[in-house]
C-alpha cells in the first residue's frame, strides 16, 4: 500500500516548502515539491507531517491560517493516494506526481476552456478566415467580404452579442440594404450568408439567435426573368465574321455555352484535360466551385472552337470584359427582342415590384452560357440527372428552379416525347 511523507528541509527559512514523498516498495520511492503552500518552520510536526495549533502563543489569525495548509495537506495526502491506488505502477514518476500535486492545488488550470461566445462581428471575420482554410471558392468568399463590409457600415462602428440579433434586427438590416439600392435577390443573398455564418456558432449560442429561428426572419427571394439562348441564337453568334476581342469572347462564351462549365472553370477547357474514350473526346476536370469532376462530352461546336486555336484555347479575359464584348456580340448577331425583367426596389419608401423592359442583347451575360446549356440539353429530351451530373446542381428541384423553359416549350417536349413512346409501341 502506498504511503505519503511530508518533510521540510533546511533551505526555505522561517517559512519552507513542503516536499511530499509517495513511497509505493521499497524500490518505487518519489517526491516533489508542493509548491505554493509554505508551513511555520517553528510549529511544524515531522512525526505527523503538519503543524502544531496548540501552542497558546500563536494568534487567532496565525492558528486559522495554519489549520487550513493542515487540512489542505492532508487533504492532498488521501488525493495522491487514491490517484496511486488507480495508476499502474511503472507510470509513477516524478513528472506524474508534479502533475497531480498541480492538478489539485490548482484545478482552474487544467478546467476545460470554455470559449467566449462570439459577438456578430466576430463570427463574420472567424467565417471568412476559416472560409480561405477550407479553400472555399473566391467568389463566395468574396460575398462574404461584402457581408462583412455591409454590417460594418449597418452598426456604424458598433458590435452586437448574437442574442440581440431578433426580428427587429433582421427588418432594419434588410431595410438598409433596399436603401442602398441592392434588389431582392441581392438582399436575400446577404441574409443567407448571414444565417450561414451564425450556423456555424456553438448550439449554445445558435439555440438563443432569434434570427436563426424566427419564420419572418427568411431569406428574400423573386423569380428573375434571366434568359437563355436557344441552339438558333446560339448558331447566330456562331456564324457572325468577327476579329480580335470579340471573336475571343464569342468562342469564350460559346464553350460555355455547350460545355455547362462555370465561368471559374473556363481555363481548364484545353487540350491537357481532355480523354479519349471509344473514338470519342470528353473533357475531364475538378470544378473550382464544388470539386466535383463530371466527364463533359466535348460537341461538335466546341470542337471547331479548339481546332480553330491548335487545342490551345488562349486565356480567359476576365468576367467583367466578357460581360461587356458578349452583350456587342448579342447585338450585332440581331438578338433584340423585348425581355421584360421584373425587379423589386425601393421607391418612395416602399417595397415595390417594377417592371422594365430590355432589349435581349442587354440581358446577355456570361451566365446566360451555363443556363443556355441546362435549358438546351433539357428541351433535347436528355434526362434531368444526366445533366445534372454535368451543371453540377445537387437536387432536381434546384435544376429546375434554373433552366429557362416556358409553358409552351414544356409542353411541346412532353407532346415530342409522347409520341416518340406511341412509335416504339406501334
């Protein structure tokens, strides 16, 4: 059985150290220090390892303070002693008592940390730090910079604690972004970013966010009349004499539009990332956004397009540049039908929905491509999942929340598909 010795030695003066000795054989024998809990040299008993309160010259106070170092000594004799009872013999060592000594004199040290809640600002800037860790996508990073660059200005210089953030919160926030001019979606984009970042706190700290949890507190959104093109208007843009910048955007913008890629992706359209496979070229890539890695079938449009540069397709321009020559494009190949596209913005300090008209040129843009490609494959009759295999879109509810089909064409593929079922049962 163990045993537990308190000796004092010379060194200390008047007021000494207690070192404990834990004897567990005759072979196995260590001691530390305790430190931090001196005794009276004059009063100390080396036969019972504590000190004398008898003595009638000690003061009131002097005898308390010496009955509690007794009491919290022999307190830490029956801790040691249970610990050494539980712990395999070869794994008493002297760094093993320190520690235990530690661990009972001063048990704040080794609590375990219980994490500050975070205020709002500070989740957003842990968010976007841990968004460049997990190598999460520039441009969604980049919307969580304007999230953040949105409430700095909303609290003006001000913080706010999690469970302030109620109802009123929300509507004064979504207020101030309609002032600044942003539509719907743009708002609603804000508030999902922001739900994100506070989905990401503790349970405990999510539990008591009424934003999180209040129905009114949703994230805005309004169907946006965006367009896209059919295989004709596409053939049109195709077909157009072109030179220097615009003919660049024109094959930039037409290998999105057969390939369903993202504009991130565009660069990864050349010749190293192409497979064979029975005769047949596919473009195999790891998408920046989602790191899926779909196997693209490589049409005869695109084709043209990478023979016309030796399968060295030159380098992106950037999405901007893009945007502005693909819309010259649009125009010049005739595409200037009337799109009505309905917004909803602040006026005269109310929500309203308006309706503007545009020319379709003016609605062209380089997302038009990868919409133009789910929509076109769609009315082909290719099977939903195929495509989505390619786009990229997770659920066939948001696939087809995107492609652009109107009632008509929905209807004349449905009557195209009936009645190629009615030749195979004749």
């Amino acid at each position: 059985m163990a045993t537990i010795t308190y000796i004092i030695g010379k060194r200390g003066g008047d007021r000494p150290e207690v070192t404990l000795k834990l004897t567990i054989s005759n072979a196995k024998k260590v001691q530390s220090k305790v430190r931090g809990i001196p005794v009276v040299r004059a009063y100390w008993d080396d036969d019972k390892g504590e000190m004398k309160t008898t003595s009638k010259f000690i003061s009131p106070k002097d005898k308390m303070d010496m009955e509690l170092t007794n009491k919290k000594l022999r307190d830490l004799r029956g801790e040691i002693i249970l610990k050494a009872a539980g712990t395999i013999e070869e794994e008493i060592t002297k760094e093993w008592l320190k520690k235990e000594i530690d661990m009972f004199l001063y048990p704040e040290k080794y609590a375990p940390k219980v994490e500050k809640p975070k205020t709002l600002m500070e989740a957003v800037k842990a968010y976007i730090e841990a968004a460049e860790v997990r190598n999460i996508a520039k441009r969604t990073r980049f919307q969580y910079g304007q999230l953040n660059t949105q409430l700095c200005e909303f609290l003006n210089g001000k913080d706010k604690e999690t469970n302030e953030l109620d109802r009123t919160f929300y509507y004064e926030f979504v207020n101030f972004l309609y002032n600044k001019g942003y539509k719907r979606n743009t708002v609603g984009y804000f508030i999902k970013n922001l739900k994100a970042v506070l989905n990401s706190l503790p349970f405990t700290q999510r539990a008591s966010c009424e934003l999180l949890h209040d129905k009114e507190c949703k994230k805005e959104k309004e169907d946006v009349a965006n367009i896209y093109l059919t295989e004709d208007e596409l053939s049109k843009i195709a077909n157009l004499e072109l030179s220097g910048h615009l003919d660049k955007a024109r094959d930039q913008f037409l290998l999105l539009c057969w390939t369903g890629c993202r504009y991130s992706d565009l660069n990864k359209l050349n010749k190293d990332n192409i497979v064979t496979r029975n005769g047949r070229e596919y473009f195999k890539i790891e998408q920046q956004k989602t790191q899926a890695t779909p196997t693209i079938p490589v049409f005869p449009v695109v084709r043209s397009i990478l023979e016309k540069y030796n399968y060295i397709v030159p380098k992106p321009m950037s999405d901007q540049k893009l945007n502005e020559y693909i819309k010259e494009v649009a125009k010049l190949a005739g595409l200037d039908g009337e799109v009505k596209i309905a917004h909803t913005e602040k006026k005269n300090g109310k929500v309203q929905r308006v309706v503007r008209r545009y020319k379709q040129w003016e609605c062209v843009k380089v997302h038009t491509a990868r919409r133009s490609f789910a929509t076109n494959m769609y009315l082909r009759n290719f099977p939903t999942l195929m495509i989505m295999r390619i786009t990229g879109h997770s659920t066939e509810r948001a696939f087809l929340s995107y492609i652009k089909v109107t009632e008509d064409e929905n209807a004349e593929r449905m009557m195209k598909q009936f009645e190629e079922m009615e030749k195979r049962v004749n």
